[in-house]
C-alpha cells in the first residue's frame, strides 16, 4: 500500500453552527441528512436555491454539540449571509474559525493516527479523510504523513473523476445531480424537505439528469478551465479543473452528445471515462430537467 499523504488545503473554511436548534436548522435546509452526524462520522450536502440549483457545498461533522462545516474558504462570508437569511427566530449562533482551524486531507495509505476532528470523506473511501486542527503542522507529523500539496490533493481527486465546488461547479447555474451529488452521497431523498428538494426529488425520479461532471482522457494540449467542449461543431459541455501530469480534466457534457462523438476542447481530445463509483451511463438519460 502507498505511503500515507496529508495536504493543507489553504482555500478551504471552517463555519461553526451552534445553539440548540442548530440540528433542525440545518436539517430543514441541507440537501443530506443531519441526524447521521456524529463524533468522527460527517455528511456530504448541499445548500441550493428554492430552484434546486446549487449554492454551497460542506462536509458537516459534530463537535461539542454544535457542528462543523468545512467549506469553500473563499466564499465562506456568502455561506455566512445566506444562513443568516434564514436564521429567523432559530437559536443559532455562526462562528468563521477559518483565522485559527485548517483543514487537511489524508489519502493514499494505511489509517494512521488523525486528529480528534477528522473523518472518512464522506463521497469516496478512495478519497481518504479529512480533518481540521489548530496545529496541521504537528498533526500531520503525528500521522506519519508525507507532506503533500493542495496540487497532489487535486490530482488524486481529478484520477478519481471527483469534482470540487471551487474549481467545477457554477453556483445558481449548476442542478445537484449534475455534479454527482446523487452519486457520491450528497443527497438523502428520504429524510424529507430541504430547500430545493421539488426540483432535486423530481430529476432524480424521472430520471432526466442531461449533464454529468465526467473524467476524461486528453490527447494534446490539456485545454483550460472553462474551455468549450464541441463535439460535430455542436456544443457539449465546459471543461473545468484538469491536472496536467495526469493528462486528465473534469467536464460537465451533454450526455446526448457524448456517446460515440469526437470531442473537442481548443486543439485536444476528450475521452470521457465513467468512475469506477459511477452508476450514471455516458448517454442521454430519459427527460430533460
């Protein structure tokens, strides 16, 4: 088994939720459900709009009967404001503990010894862990971790066809299931109303997602994010974060377009490539959204 590797991850946040309605507050607006978290265990979810389209996303976790969300550092004072929104008359307090916390991903050996916060990705065993600590530094040393980049992080998520909010998804423009939020445990369809469930619930039974965020193979030059993807001069998706070493990108693409097309971004190919994980079909599903 590969030795274990740990990276910061300087552009991810750390939200505290507390106060005694902090549990049916989140409840009522993420997309997974929150009476699965516990001490060491976390959920993967989502906030989107009253639309189904995406907002936010976070890994939440409990500590001292309050939770955690490790979310998108750059956009976490939008995250704050949208909360606030719906605050109300809830008992809730919001705490930015991003100047003191950091976050760290684990991935690619044997489990070692992590800090108190950390938990299996909740996505993808494949992933790893996360955890946030005062002291990353010391934590990872205490790990027997080798001290990785937030570059080698990408790429082992890119080889593993996993997106990331910051870097592959579109906020207000983006539907959930889209970015695979049905496939990699976002989404608890059962647990009962969340902000943009309508919409979410019904793409989901009907089966009518177009778009999916797929890996694929390049040959040539590897295309920037934001490149469009054409396939027979028709348009049929946008690459986004992609990892030169590898050869690979992310790309959301039209799935009535993909199967047995040449696609093109700028002057490479794409070969799309199905995750392992992945129960979707690289072809067009029954309904549009």
């Amino acid at each position: 088994m590969s030795e274990l590797k740990a990276a910061i991850l300087p552009d991810r946040g750390v939200l505290r939720v507390g106060g005694a309605d902090a549990r049916d507050f989140l409840q009522g607006l993420v997309t997974n459900n929150v009476d699965l978290v516990k001490p060491g265990e976390a959920i993967y979810a989502g906030l989107l709009t009253p639309q189904g389209k995406f907002l936010f996303d976070f890994f939440i976790t409990s500590e001292d009967g309050g939770f955690i969300l490790d979310c998108d550092g750059r956009r976490i004072g939008e995250l704050q404001k949208r909360l606030t929104f719906y605050k109300l008359r809830a008992n809730i307090t919001l705490e930015d503990l991003s100047a003191e916390r950091s976050v760290i991903a684990f991935w690619g050996g044997a489990q070692a010894t992590l800090p108190d916060l950390s938990f299996a990705d909740p996505r993808l065993a494949e992933i790893g862990h996360r955890a946030i600590s005062a002291t990353p530094e010391a934590a990872i040393a205490a790990a027997g971790a080798e001290h990785a980049t937030p570059a080698d992080y990408h790429r082992h998520r890119i080889a593993l066809g996993v997106g990331d909010a910051a870097r592959d998804f579109e906020p207000d423009r983006t539907f959930p299931l889209e970015v695979n939020f049905d496939e990699l445990h976002g989404v608890d369809f059962h647990k009962g109303c969340f902000v943009g469930q309508e919409v979410t619930s019904r793409t989901k039974r009907r089966g009518s997602v177009r778009k999916r965020l797929v890996p694929c193979r390049v040959e040539g030059d590897l295309p920037k994010p934001h490149t469009p993807v054409r396939a027979s001069g028709r348009e049929a998706g946008t690459v986004f974060s992609g990892d030169a070493e590898t050869g690979r990108v992310l790309a959301l693409l039209r799935l009535d377009l993909v199967e047995g097309a040449v696609l093109e971004a700028g002057d490479a190919t794409l070969t799309p490539e199905r995750p392992d994980w992945a129960a979707f079909s690289l072809a067009e599903e029954s309904d549009e959204i």
